[in-house]
C-alpha cells in the first residue's frame, strides 16, 4: 500500500506475474481522493502509426479504477466490473501518460468511478466504471 500522509491506502492488487506481463503500473493515492498511475508504454504496445493499444489503455483504466475501488471499499469486499466505457478523445503515444481515478459514488451494492486518461496535461480518454459488490 502506498500514498502520501492523510491519502486512503492503496491496495496491490496485480503486483505478481499477471500484472507484470500486462505492465500495470504502480497506482499511489493523492490526498483529494484521487487514485494516480503513471506509466511509459513499452514499444510493444505500439501499434498503428505509433499509436498506444486501446485494448492496453482500458485494462490500465480497469486496474486505475478497481484499486481506486478496493481502497474504498476495504478487505472484506470483493468486487467485479460490471460496466467498463472508454471514449477515446485523441491518440496515445509512446511518451507517458497518466491515468487518474476518482469514485463517484459508492452505494451498498455499486460503485461508479470516474477515469480520466492524459499525456502532459491534454486529455486522451475518459472513462466510466461500474463495480458490483460482492461482501463476503
């Protein structure tokens, strides 16, 4: 778990094998509630005219938002993505981006969270997420 002094505590959720072959980056929370990760898209994920895999983007965003999630939530709740929408507003390149979480609302079987996707500043992609659940 990481962030910095009076920000949630952040869960590792995908630190092993899995996370490191779909090179999910660190997420730290920030002191607004927000959930931060900032990550370099290695030359493989490049595609068409240089262009970062939005299949890539969206896990990114999945993970952003199931940690923004899980921290909410804590340990004695699960939770699936029941709804996942990404709008791809211009193209990612190689350079790096930064992938911020915020939830929006959290109720007694769902969670919303806003993900919003930008290289320097400029947005690329926005995202909402719909998380069900599941208290053990």
């Amino acid at each position: 778990m990481s962030g910095p002094p009076g920000a949630a505590a952040v869960p590792d959720l995908w630190s092993g094998a899995l996370g490191r072959r779909l090179a999910l980056p660190e997420v730290t929370a920030a002191a607004d509630g927000s959930f931060v990760a900032r990550a370099e898209p290695d030359a493989d994920l490049l595609g068409q005219r240089e262009t970062v895999f939005g299949g890539w983007l969206a896990c990114v965003v999945d993970h952003v938002a199931g940690v923004a999630t899980a921290a909410h939530l804590g340990s004695a709740a699960g939770f699936l993505t029941a709804d996942l929408r990404v709008r791809f507003v211009r193209p990612v390149d190689g350079k790096p981006v930064t992938f911020t979480a915020v939830p929006r609302g959290v109720g007694a079987r769902l969670v919303d969270v806003a993900v919003r996707v930008e290289q320097f500043g400029v947005l690329c992609c926005q995202a909402e997420l719909t998380q069900v659940i599941s208290r053990g």
